[in-house]
C-alpha cells in the first residue's frame, strides 16, 4: 500500500509539473545543437551546455562542471548529494541531435517545438533532449515528496550522435568522475507506446569512408565512355557487393545467421512502423527481431558524386561513400571493422584505388537483466504503467558510452530506457516525442530511484 501511495503523490505531481517541462523542452530543441561544424555553428552545441548547467544548478547540483571532452565537444556533469550511505545512481542523456535532414520535409519547423495530433515535434524531442526532461522531472517529483533518496550524478554527452569517443576518452582519464552503482541511460526507449520498455542489447557500430580513384580527372563520356574506367560505377559496384538478392547484408567473414530468442516483432507491424510503402519488400532473412537486433546490417549513408542538377557528360575521375556496419553483440567491432574494410578491398573492380578511412566505432552492448536493479524497474514500471508489465528487448542502435561504463565500472547495475518509441521517428524528419511517455517514464524512474534506496 505504501507503494501505491507514493505512485499516487509522484504521479500527481509529474502532472504538475508537466506544463514546465514542455517549456523547457522547447527552449532545449531550440538549440540547433548537431556536433558537426560543417553542417552547424559550433556555437548552438555550447549554447545547449550552458542552458543544461544552468538547469543544474537550479535543481541544486554542486559540482557542476563542463567537461572539454577530446573530441573537441561539450558534455555537461553534475553532482546531487543524497543522504549517508545511500547508492549513487549515474542518469546519462546527450544533448546534440541528428541533423534535421530535409527540413522542407518537416511539418513544422525542426528546432521549434510543435505540439500536434497530441504530440510534441522537433529534434532531440525523443531523441535525447526529452531524455534529459525526463530524468530532472524524475528528480523534481522526488524532491517534492520527500525528497532525493540517493545519491544522483547526471551527465549529459554532448557528441553520441557522432560517435567521436569524445566522453568515453574522458571517462577513461578520469575513471572516479561517474563511478555508481546503478546507471540509468536514458537514451533508449519503450517497444511500444504505452509497453514499458527496458533495452537488453545494443548493436555497435562502425563507420568507414570509402574512395575510389581510377583517373587523373574526369573525361568526356562520348569520347572515352566505354574504356575509361568510371569511378562512380567503380563504387556502385563495390556497394552492391555489400547485400545480397534479398537485401541481406554480406559481409565476407561475418556471420549473419543469428538468432533472437526474446521478444519477437511482428513483420507487419514493423512495415507500419517503419512506413514501407506497399508492395515493396522488407529485406533480409529470419524473424525482424533477429535482423534488426541480433545480425550485423550495412547502410550507406551518403555518397560523394555529381548531382543531377549540373551534372556533365563525364566519366567520374573519382567517386566517395560513407558506409556503417551495426554490429551485433557477440562480435568485436574492431574485429568487425577490419572485416569490412577487407571485403571493400577486395570488391573494388578494374584495379581502382581504394582508400579507406575510419570515421567511427563503438562496441555492441548486452547487459545483465537478471540483476536486482533490473527487478526494481519491473515493479517501478508495473506501477506507472498501471499493472502492465515490463518487456525486455533488443535494439539496433549503438551507444558507445555503455560499454565504456560497463569496462569502469563492473560492478555498476546498467539499465537502458527513454522516449524512443516507434511513432517518435527518431533521426528521420518529423520527429516527436509522447507527452504521456514522458510522463509514465518520469514517473517509472522517480519511484525506481525509491525502490534502490528502500533496498541499500
């Protein structure tokens, strides 16, 4: 009964408080906080930073400090004492986004906060900016009902979206700085909305940019086309080499025949989610779960070439990729990194000239479900969820810092869960967060901060 007493009171005042997290949410997409200078001043990321210290502080964090990360980019700490030998809980989020990709493609403009159809648009609403939302109305609903039980560090990244390894250097340097018992990454999410969610595995990832270079400049296609080797083609060629008839991804030494043996997606359900159009086919092999969270997938991400508009009869001198390999867990990424630069080596056609550079890299996580920490979120969960019980699942994207924390901190207890629902359309265009996700999350984590401390 007092469980169901303290839900009540947390609950209530989450709602409370609901109306000054939607404007603090806005004030946080507003910051156009993408950590690449080629694509937006450096200046909307330390904007970003300065607005979380400042909030820090407000909710009474000491030793708030802004950390120069290697990289070159920003990640925000901050210190909330608890009482006398209560456990320290680390709280993770990371401020900088995904760029807004084709903002005419947006409905309503990416860095400005749009409530529509019962949802809240913008980047970083979900995806992590409402993350870190979600941790400080957490905290405020304790502090208003008793207050802090535990020991709180927060830290926010400023460079996941990235993949720089610029907190996780630091981290490594300064191994004191986030050591706790439990961590809680907020940058994860529920399966579905309204089914509350902890994430079980991460794939990693590694990133690689590859060139091709077959002549000392471009030429005339009608009088060399046809003898002249195309570096454009060249690539395709390469690229293609990468999937197999059905789209599976086939890279030479690496085992794609995993399976999932957790909770299972069903397939037309990920066709709704993913909005595949009718009539095309979903790629791969074996369940959806088993391809999306246990076998590794390559995606090209972008290419260097002339675009339509301005393009010449010529036959390409050079041509460029950006290839990413989501590796599953169970597999190195170092391991997977050379695997896949070997395979692109080996498939450039004609003799071309290759070069090979490694953009970034992360290690697949799979954490410990059985744990303690693990039973207090079910019974947290159950109770913001109205009886419904947690699930455990998989997820496909990486986030390099747990397997850093994990290499720290062995003993440490590492949870995964956040706002990134599948309606929330995280790092494509329209992306949005549930206002009623965040609430039940708010809730969820206050009342499992208070079920470790019921438990030291």
């Amino acid at each position: 009964m007092a469980h169901e007493t303290a839900h009540t009171a947390l609950a209530r005042t989450v709602a409370d408080l609901l109306p000054q997290a939607r404007t603090e949410l806005a004030e946080l997409v507003g910051f156009a906080s993408v950590a690449d200078e080629t694509q937006f001043p450096k200046s909307e990321c330390e904007a970003a930073a300065s607005w979380i210290v400042e909030a820090l502080r407000t909710e009474g964090f000491t030793e708030v400090e802004t950390l120069e990360t290697p990289d070159g980019t920003q990640s925000v700490y901050g210190l909330l004492p608890g009482p006398a030998g209560a456990p320290t809980v680390l709280l993770y989020a990371h401020y900088d986004v995904q760029p807004p990709l084709d903002e005419e493609a947006w409905l309503s403009p990416p860095f400005t906060l749009t409530e529509r159809d019962g949802r809240w648009y913008g980047r970083g609403a979900a995806d992590c900016k409402g993350g870190l939302i979600m941790h400080l109305l957490a905290l405020r609903a304790l502090r208003a009902n008793g207050g802090v039980p535990v020991t709180v560090k927060v830290i926010v990244e400023g460079s996941e979206e990235q993949a720089t390894s610029g907190l996780e250097e630091y981290a490594q340097a300064h191994p004191e700085l986030l050591r706790a018992d439990t961590i809680v990454i907020g940058d994860s999410g529920n399966f579905r909305a309204g089914l509350p969610t902890v994430t079980s595995v991460l794939r990693g990832m590694t990133v690689l940019r590859l060139k091709v270079d077959t002549l000392a400049g471009n030429l005339h296609s009608g009088q060399f086309g046809g003898a002249a080797p195309d570096a454009l083609a060249a690539l395709i060629r390469t690229l293609g080499s990468l999937h197999a008839e059905d789209g599976t991804s086939t890279v030479d030494g690496l085992a794609r025949d995993t399976v999932w043996d957790g909770l299972q997606y069903d397939e037309e359900q990920f066709r709704a989610d993913a909005k595949v159009l009718d009539g095309v086919e979903l790629v791969g092999g074996g369940t959806v779960a088993d391809r999306i969270w246990a076998r590794p997938s390559v995606t090209v991400l972008g290419i260097d070439c002339p675009p339509i508009v301005g393009a010449t009869p010529s036959v390409q001198a050079s041509a460029a990729a950006l290839v990413s390999l989501r590796v599953p867990p169970g597999l190195d990424a170092t391991e997977a990194t050379e695997r896949l630069a070997a395979h692109l080596s080996a498939h450039v056609p004609w003799g071309a000239r290759a070069e090979i550079e490694q953009q970034g890299q992360g290690q697949p996580f799979r954490a410990d479900t059985g744990s303690p920490a693990y039973t207090a979120m079910a019974s947290a969960m159950r109770e913001a969820y109205d009886g419904v019980e947690m699930a455990v699942a998989g997820q496909g994207g990486s986030i390099p810092l747990c397997n850093t924390l994990a290499a720290l901190y062995p003993e440490a207890e590492i949870l995964l869960t956040g706002l990134s629902e599948p309606q929330a359309q995280i790092h494509a265009v329209n992306e949005s967060v549930s206002p009623e996700e965040l609430e039940r999350m708010s809730i969820a984590e206050a009342l499992f901060l208070q079920h470790l401390a019921a438990r030291a």
